[in-house]
C-alpha cells in the first residue's frame, strides 16, 4: 500500500460522478479539494461523515474548498446516497479501488475482531 505524506501533491485521477459523468482531480485546478474516501454509500459510519460534510458545505465553499466523497460503490449506488441523505457535493466511484491504493487507502483493516475492506 502507497502512503502520502504531508506536502506530495495529490495523484491524478478520473473517476466516474453520480451522473455517470467524467470527474478528474484537475478540474479543480486553483480550488482546494477535499477528496474524502469512506467503504460503503448508506452505512451508518459513511452516512455520519458524509452528512456532516453536507453540513459544513456554506463554510467550505467560503474558503474554496470542494468535497468529493470517494467509494468502490457502483456508479448506481451514489445518487441513492445524494437522494437519501440531501448531500450537497460530488460523489464518485472508485470500483476497482484504483484510486484508493494511490491514496493509500485501500487495504485489509481491522475494527473490533472484524477484518473488512
């Protein structure tokens, strides 16, 4: 597993959108972006970051800041999530965990004697 440390740029990446739409890292050239990777659309855990992300957007875009939550979800999954919960960023699906690995976040975890991706 890669890991970033602090101060190396970002990988590139495009990822397929809710919409089923292309999204790259560099359309946001000159913004902030706050890539946020969670394992699953509409699990309790995913669900609490996620909406208070949605509740910290007014404050987020005050300072140039653009959220994208980042899954191995299915591309159909996510706008069930953004219905669901009235999320107000961009979602994206990272299927084969391509992304997550460059990221370096990506592997086995372990939380209370369960093992999970």
């Amino acid at each position: 597993m890669n890991t970033l440390t602090a101060g190396t740029p970002a990988p590139a990446f495009t990822l397929m959108n809710q919409n089923n739409e292309p999204v790259s890292l560099s359309d946001f050239k000159g913004k902030k972006v706050l890539a946020y990777f969670y394992p699953k659309a509409m699990t309790p855990g995913c669900t609490v970051q996620a909406c208070g992300l949605r509740d910290s957007k007014t404050e987020l875009d005050e300072k140039n800041v653009v959220v994208l939550g980042i899954s191995i979800d299915a591309v159909k999954r996510l706008p069930k999530f953004i219905e669901r919960d009235n999320l107000n960023f961009t979602l994206l699906s990272d299927e084969d965990h391509a992304v997550a690995d460059q990221f370096g976040v990506w592997g086995l975890k372990k939380f209370t004697l369960r093992n999970f991706h």
